[in-house]
C-alpha cells in the first residue's frame, strides 16, 4: 500500500508576500494556495504503518470455500453483516459403508457397515424429514407471529430468520449427487459450524440404517458473498485486493439497508 501512487497533497491559503506592481521595493499579500507540509511523505511518514484485518465466519481446517475478511474499516461492516444473519450455503460430500470419531473421512474407522439397500429416493425422504425439522425451528426463534402480514412480507423476500442466538438450523437441502457410496448435498444453513455439518452426514448414514463419513466441506456462498466473489491464492495481490473490495461494496451496502432497515 506505501508502494502504490499516493493521492495529492492537502491545498491550504496562504498570504504571500509579493513584489507590489508599483515597484520601490513595497511588498503586498497574495493570497496562493500551496501544499500542506504535514501531508509529505518526508515529514510524515509511512502513510500505513498497520492494517487491522477482522475474520468473518471462520472455517475449520478441513473446509474450504468462500472467507470473508475486513479490511480497516471493513470491520465494522462485518459486524453489521453477522448481525443480519445471513444464509450461507454448503457443498457437503459424504461416503456410506464406514464410521469415524470425528464423523470425517480422516478420522479414525470405528466401524464398517453395509449400504446397497440405500437408494436416492430413500436418502431425499431423509432430506425432507431434516428439512421440515429444521423449518419448524427457524419459525419457533424468528419470534414472528406467523398469522400477521409482517411474516407473510419477510417470508415473500426470503427475510425470515432468527434474529438472535439460536442453535444450527437448515433452511434448505438438497441431494446434488447420488452414485454409491458417494453423494454429495447441498446444504443452507444458519448459525451451523462445520463439524454440525459433518454430523449431519454421520447422521443421515444412521437414519438409512447404516453409517456415513464426510468427505467434504466447501462453503459456497456466505450472505451476499459467492465463489465468483473469491480470490483463489494466485490473486493475492494488491490490486487484485482492492478490486474485489470495490466490486462487493455496493451488493453489501444494499444488503445492510434492505435487512437492518
């Protein structure tokens, strides 16, 4: 950032001496406008000598995916994008046949069990009994009267959710890929963390009366932020940086006054 063209220097009024047309040595004020002094870079100083850098909502070691970061006065728009609650969504890949400690395909085997008498068909009425829970719970912590207009307003722009501290909640899922023992979910979701996400596909594989690890977890999107939004490694560089932040400001803007309004 000291590197990059610093904008131009701050102008100030000043009165001038300056020879008088009428010569003999008389003098009067101009008034010129010059540099303010304080703003050179000899007097002062590296224009950034530290860069605060907050964290949005964190991702565990073996998840990957969209991470949101503040950056100076960023920080506080982060704040105001956690209290919106927003959904974030997830690709979640799971495999049948075995069972872990940490519910990951990494962890250590517990045990080993079958699965050909798993079906598509049968894993989506799961999905559907997961989601019809999870729905009675995010109307429970909304802490909206559902018979009043307001509700109907907020559920017809996709606005209803807890506005406070609730426990994990799906708000949609949905089966993206089947092919024993592999398959792999899409998952909306609030307030989760990603080992309640691996949990859930440990108990998924339960339900189907067997037993499932899972294999990945990949945000995909977090509130208005999606994978397009993202910097892969190679582009972490200033101008890449500055980019991205000039490209999101407007979509986190009207997010802010459309859910906080």
């Amino acid at each position: 950032l000291n590197a990059a063209p610093e904008r131009a220097p701050r102008q100030r009024v000043r009165f001038l001496p300056n020879p008088a047309p009428r010569g003999g040595g008389a003098v009067e004020l101009v008034a010129a406008s010059v540099p303010v002094l304080a703003d050179h870079p000899l007097v002062r100083g590296p224009r950034f000598r530290k860069l605060k850098i907050g964290a949005g909502h964190r991702l565990d070691v073996k998840a990957s995916g969209v991470f949101v970061l503040g950056i100076g006065h960023g920080n506080k728009l982060l704040s105001d994008l956690y209290n919106c609650h927003l959904t974030k969504v997830y690709t979640v890949g799971g495999l049948f046949g075995k069972a872990t400690d940490d519910f990951s395909d990494t962890g250590n085997l517990i045990e080993k069990t079958t699965f050909d008498h798993i079906t598509r068909e049968k894993l989506e009425r799961i999905l559907a009994v997961i989601q019809g829970t999870n729905q009675k719970a995010l109307l429970m912590y909304s802490n909206i009267d559902m018979k009043t207009q307001e509700a109907y307003e907020l559920a017809v722009k996709g606005l209803l959710r807890p506005m406070g501290k609730s426990p994990p909640i799906i708000t949609a899922i949905r089966c993206l890929q089947f092919a024993l023992p592999e398959f792999q979910l899409e998952i909306h979701c609030l307030h989760e963390t990603q080992q309640y996400l691996r949990k859930v596909v440990h108990e998924i594989g339960l339900e189907l009366k067997s037993s499932a690890v899972c294999t990945q977890v990949r945000r995909t999107r977090d509130g208005v932020f999606t994978v397009d939004d993202a910097l892969p490694r190679t582009q972490w560089n200033l101008q890449s940086i500055q980019e991205a932040i000039r490209n999101c400001q407007l979509k986190v803007e009207t997010e802010l006054e459309k859910t906080l309004a």
